[in-house]
C-alpha cells in the first residue's frame, strides 16, 4: 500500500508517499481501506517536533512512529477472528495511527463505527478529532446547559464549526469569533451572534459568557476573566505558544489566576472512543451537525494540505481524498 512516512522532524516537505506493508490485522483488529482522512493541528506538531514538549512522547531526536494521521473513513476489508461487531464491506469512520495511508488496522472496541449513511466519505473523515474535541469540551468538561452563554473564539476552524453546531444542540445561545470573510458561513451553522475581530474585540464588549471556548490564545487571561460570569468556564483549545512548552506557560499561569472565585479555568485531552463516536453519529445522522469542509487534496498531496493547515485560516476541515 501506499502511506505517508517522516522520518526527520521538520517542516511539510519531510513528508514522502511511500510504498510499504500493510498493517497487521490481529484477531480483534479491522482492516479499514481508507476512502478519507482529514488532518489536524496534532499532525503538524508531531511532524515538526514542536513545542519541544511534543518530543518526550513522540522521540526526542526523531520520530518514534513514521505514519502520520488518525481521522479516517473507509470501508472494511477484512476482520479478526474474534470481530463480531463489523463486516467486510461495512462502511466506517474512526480514529486510527498513520491514517494517512491506503489502509489502516484498528482494534474493534476501539474509536470506530458505521458511518452515517448521509455523510461522503470525506465528511465523515472530517469528523473524529475536531468533533471529539468539541463535544467533550462543551458537554463534559463545560457542563453547557440550555440557555447558557457560549463564546466559541475561531468560529470558522475545525473544532469551531462543530463547536458552534454542537452548544446550539445543547440548547446553547452561541456566539461565534472569526475574521470578516467566515461572517456568513459561520451565521450559517447556527451562530446567534458573530463577531468580526476585525473590527470587534469580544473582551471589549458588554455581553458576558457561562463558557469560551478558545481555539486560538490571542487575548490576555484576564481580558477572558473579565467577560466570563462570575461562575464562568475557560477552555483554552489553542496549541499555540513557546518553542518549548507550546501553551503550558499559558495553562499553568491561568491555573493560578482561576485559583480565586467561582470561575474555572479547565484543559483536557480530546481521546476519541467508541462511545463520542456514537453520540456523534446520533447528532450526523439527523443532521443537527454538518461538517464544513474546506478544501480536499489527494494523498500525494498532503504535504501542500499540512502546508494549508498550518497557515491557520482554514474554513472548517482540511480532507484527504484517498
């Protein structure tokens, strides 16, 4: 099969398509055949090594894994001796290592499910990380209950178009942070309220938020602090920051502004499961969620699609057409 494989951090053009071995498929594995793949931030930190902080995971001096991606959707090709739960020629999506290939193995009771019928293979690609990400956020760590206040900063990325559609779902009055030209697409997916940051600044205003959702770090905490309710929560989404640390500094300092009063600061790790999934695919299904997708490159292309990613003005998901 084909893949993508680096073997030296640095910038897109350590990326190469080559040809290598399929995956093992043990007897609780599913072999997928990538129809899709979207990229994430995550793709390009762990490609460049950066923050440094990256490293002491993936290796210090070169990667340890050589694939690269995780949000995939395709059909089966084959499965375990022990898989009860999928057949060849199932339609899927899910979450797998190196899911920038013609084919990924993934063990059954983990991050993959029938894909929804209404959706291409490059929406349901789009959907796992940034999805995740948002609904854990909103909905477990956030704790949005109908009629609070939500501030989604980068209305118009990845995570923040499925932000805004899933705090509507919630019953949320959502308001949406991105540049003049998303105004319209982000109004689109359900914002109550959109603001242009270039001509408005959210912690300037009048309005105060139950939760902000902060995809991009560009405003000082206590800026943040000072448009939350007084029993508001910050979540910052934001991978941006130090050459060492990346958005540690900023975490850790905000631990400690948030350690007074009722307002919380909460950072998590979005882990896609089985169970997200399912909630998902409920919310695809009946198309409460669309995903938006940007632009589509094919697999030889993914260097130019990281490339994009990381300029940051996405509009919604960057795809993989395999």
């Amino acid at each position: 099969m084909k893949a993508i494989r680096f073997y030296a951090y640095g910038p897109p053009s350590v990326l190469t398509l080559q040809d290598t071995g399929l995956p093992a498929v043990g007897d609780d594995d599913v072999l997928v055949r990538v129809r899709a793949a979207a990229v994430n931030a995550g793709d390009w930190h762990f490609m460049r090594g950066a923050p440094y902080i990256f490293r002491a995971v993936a290796g210090l001096t070169r990667p340890k894994a050589n694939g690269l991606g995780a949000d995939f959707a395709g059909h089966v090709e084959a499965v375990g001796a022990n898989v009860t739960e999928l057949q060849p020629g199932d339609e899927v999506f899910g979450c797998a290592e190196g899911a920038l290939a013609e084919y990924v193995s993934v063990r059954q009771d983990a991050a993959v499910l029938r894909k929804p019928a209404n959706l291409t293979f490059e929406q349901a690609a789009a959907v796992p990380t940034a999805a995740v990400t948002a609904l854990l956020g909103l909905r477990d760590v956030g704790r949005v209950r109908p009629g609070h206040r939500v501030l989604v900063n980068g209305a118009a990325g990845g995570v923040g178009t499925f932000a805004v559609q899933i705090a509507k779902a919630l019953g949320a009055e959502v308001t949406g942070v991105c540049s003049t030209g998303n105004v319209e697409m982000v109004r689109s997916i359900g914002a109550d309220h959109v603001l242009d940051y270039t001509k408005e600044d959210f912690t300037r205003g009048g309005r105060r938020y139950d939760l902000i959702l902060d995809n991009v770090g560009n405003h000082p905490l206590s800026a943040i602090r000072r448009v939350l309710t007084t029993r508001g929560t910050f979540i910052p989404n934001s991978g941006s920051g130090g050459r060492w640390a990346g958005p540690m500094n900023r975490i850790i300092g905000g631990k400690l502004m948030f350690l007074f009063g009722g307002q919380r600061l909460v950072n998590y790790v979005a882990r896609p499961s089985k169970d997200t999934l399912t909630a998902l695919h409920d919310l695809l299904d009946d198309k409460t969620i669309i995903p938006v997708i940007d632009r589509t490159y094919a697999l030889n292309e993914a260097a130019e699609a990281i490339r994009y990613l990381e300029e940051g003005h996405a509009r919604g998901k960057v795809v993989i057409a395999v």
